[in-house]
C-alpha cells in the first residue's frame, strides 16, 4: 500500500517541466513508497537526471588565520520534497536560503546567505512515487549538511485535509524539536498576515522524531514547515505553477513569507553563540 504522505504528495503533485523543455517521461511502476533515498538511487526503475535530480551548496569556511575568525554558517534549508513531488517547495527553498530561485543570484545582495539542499521530482506526473519520508532521509549530501548545521529548515507540503484543517486552508503547520524556532517561525508568519498553526498529531507531519532530517542538526534539533497546497499555489501566477514556470513567475505572497520566514531565522541565529 502506499503511505499516506506518498498519497498526500500525489494528490498535491501539479505537472512538472524538467529544464528548459517539457519532462514526458512517464512514472514508473512503483509498488510502495522507496525505503530510503539510499534505496531510491540504487533501483534500476529511477534515473538521476531523468526522474529526479538534486541541488545543493555548502559554503566554503576558509580560515587561514591565527588572529581572525572566518564566519561559520548557523543554518541550512532544505526540501526533501522539492520539484514535482511538494510543488514550490524547491523556489521556497532557494529563496529562503537567499538566492532568487530563478537565476541563483542572491537576493537581497547583502542579505542572509544559508546552505540549502533539496531533492526534487522531474516527472510529467506521478512524483508522489519518488516521496521518502523525512525520517528515513539518508542521502549523504542531506545528512552532512544538516549535521554541520545549527539550524535546519525544511520545507514541506501538505493538503489541509490530511493535516487536521478545513478543506482549502491556506495555512502553514510549523512543526520541529526547536521550540525557540518553532516560536519564531509562528510570530512571524502571523505578524506577516500568514495563518500558522503549530503543527501536532501526526509524528510525521509534526516534524518531532529525533530521526527527522530537519532535527538531524548539532542541536538535534530543528524546524519543519507543512504548507497548504492553497497557500503555496497562491504564491505563483495563476496557470505557471510548474517546474520550468514557477521561478520566474512569483507573486507577492512568496515573498511576504520568505521575509518572515529568513527573519525567523535570523533571530534564532542571534542567540546562538560559536565557540
């Protein structure tokens, strides 16, 4: 059977353009959800390139000094979900960790810069077949930037349905085992006119497994955001809400919650002392 966030995913999934030119590739059988990304690389059935793909930077901490101190980066963004499989969670992603997702430039020039990771579903449809879950997210890129980090945030989404709100919520459930981020992340979005509602029941959806990627941190903790499919589809123009389009197609919400999302983080950040 199919796990209910695959189900999730599939029903959340829009069609998907990989690159510049329309991905025709058809899914493959799938008879379950992959037991991990380790395992997802390995089957024969999936492609790299073809199927899925994945994108990530790490900064370079280049200290050659004995009287001065090289900045070290707090915190990394990711989207386990990204491309086809959680639609907008890949530009969300990029525009977060401080590049504009349509050209990687950074965005404000002087503005935060993170790490970011994400892995993201390339197919014309069916990307819910490419959904690990979040616990079971083993790819080495994903754990070595999340253990090096003070702070992780991962993106996500979700129909309202399956996480406890009225059909057609435009909401984000914040999830995660930093409560001071989890804090920071909900005055934020509500200061910024964003309904956030603190995420609970569902282990998964709540983001509280030690396990969890997003708590995989130096800390051992982290944050997780469940967004609404009506909240992220009203980030985009109407009709350009794919894999090649949404990039260059962002309407004023995603900015009003990337803003209050990078100023959460800003101020855990504030707090946190590096030796």
């Amino acid at each position: 059977m199919i796990g209910r966030r695959t189900l999730l995913t599939a029903l959340a999934t829009t069609p998907v353009l990989s690159g510049d030119a329309v991905t025709t590739t058809a899914t493959p059988a799938a008879a379950a959800e992959p037991a991990s990304n380790t395992a997802l690389y390995a089957d024969p059935t999936w492609t790299e390139g073809v199927h899925w793909g994945r994108r990530s930077r790490r900064h370079l901490i280049d200290d050659q000094s004995r009287t001065d101190r090289a900045p070290f980066l707090r915190s990394t963004v990711i989207a386990p979900h990204g491309g086809g499989i959680e639609g907008g969670t890949s530009e969300l992603c990029l525009a977060i960790a401080g590049y504009d997702p349509a050209d990687l430039t950074p965005t404000p020039v002087a503005g935060p810069v993170h790490d970011f990771w994400m892995f993201e579903g390339l197919m014309s449809s069916g990307n819910g077949a490419l959904h690990v879950t979040s616990t079971h997210c083993d790819d080495t890129i994903a754990r070595s930037l999340c253990a090096g980090s003070l702070n992780v945030l991962s993106l996500h989404g979700c129909n309202p349905e399956h996480a406890g709100l009225e059909p057609g919520a435009a909401a984000v459930l914040v999830g995660g085992l930093n409560s001071t981020f989890r804090q920071y992340l909900t005055e934020e979005f509500t200061a910024a006119g964003i309904r956030a509602v603190t995420a609970s029941g569902e282990e998964e959806i709540a983001g509280i497994d030690p396990d969890n990627i997003c708590n995989r941190t130096l800390l051992g903790m982290g944050a997780q955001l469940e967004m609404t499919t009506a909240l992220r589809t009203a980030m985009f123009a109407p009709g350009k809400n794919t894999v090649a389009d949404r990039a260059t197609n962002l309407l004023p919400s995603f900015w009003t919650f990337t803003a209050a999302t990078r100023r959460a983080i800003d101020r855990v950040e504030a707090g946190q002392t590096v030796l």
